[in-house]
C-alpha cells in the first residue's frame, strides 16, 4: 500500500510544477534572453518570440531581458508577462504575491 501510495506521488511531481508564460501581441519578433540561476553561474539563454505568439518559460523563475529596448523584469514560476508596443508587463501570480 505504501509503495502505491509513493508512486501515485510522485507521478503527479511534475504537474505540480508551473512555468511562466510570455505572451506577445506585437506584429513583430523580439529577441528575449532569460538568465536562470545555476550552480556556478548564471545560465544566459537567447530566444526569438514570434509575432502574435504565447510560449512557456522559466519554470522556477527567471530574469527577463528585451535586447531592442534592454528592459529587464524577474519574474517567478507561473507569473505572466506581455510584450504589447516593445515593452514588457508582467502580471503577478496569486501563488507568488506574499
């Protein structure tokens, strides 16, 4: 019974877990880089955001930064930003106000 039990918990881990979504409603591509912390150093990733697009990101929170204008935001795990007119927003989680 205890073994089921395990297991039952953790297959449902990675559900658990939330990533942040970023949302653009531009007519055009912007060039992101998210910097995640790690062990040693911080891991810079470049990404391309289509146009009229909504991806999924950051799962355990992250810096964003706009390489057109240099905006900066930090968002957490399952927080929402919109890039509208070049510039982020970032709309806070119920699960990451304090």
């Amino acid at each position: 019974m205890r073994t089921v039990l395990l297991a039952a918990l953790v297959l449902s881990l990675p559900a658990l877990a939330w990533s942040a979504s970023l949302h653009n409603t531009d007519n055009q591509a912007y060039d992101v880089i998210t910097v995640e912390p790690g062990y040693r150093q911080d891991v810079r990733m470049p990404y391309q955001v289509l146009e009229h697009s909504t991806t999924e990101i950051c799962f355990y929170g992250c810096d964003l930064y706009l390489r057109v204008s240099g905006q900066g935001v930090r968002i957490g795990p399952d927080d929402t930003v919109t890039i509208s007119w070049g510039v982020m927003r970032v709309e806070r989680s119920f699960r990451n106000t304090p």
